[in-house]
C-alpha cells in the first residue's frame, strides 16, 4: 500500500526527474514502487545497504 500512496503524491506534485534514496527495509518498498510504477518519474535510484529479498 505504501508505494501506491507515494506514486498518487508524486503524481499530484507533478514530481519529476527526482533521486530517489532507500537504506535497509525501505530499499524493498522502493524496488516495489519502481517495478509497479515503471520507474515513474525516477531520474537515479540509490540504494544503500538495501536487504536481500
């Protein structure tokens, strides 16, 4: 659920071209957005330290 809440805010913002920044956990719900959302409007990914899946 989370990363369909972030894909509506991005797109009401009208966000794009950002860097989008995970570490640990987080790096799971971020491969999650960017796998249902088509990367939308993600120039970079960065991830830190991210957890096996």
């Amino acid at each position: 659920m989370t990363n369909y809440l972030l894909a509506g805010d991005l797109e009401s913002l009208r966000v794009q071209n950002f860097t989008l920044q995970a570490t640990l956990w987080v790096g799971a719900i971020v491969f999650s957005y960017m796998a249902r959302h088509n990367g939308f409007g993600v120039s970079k990914l960065v991830l830190f330290a991210p957890v096996r899946i």
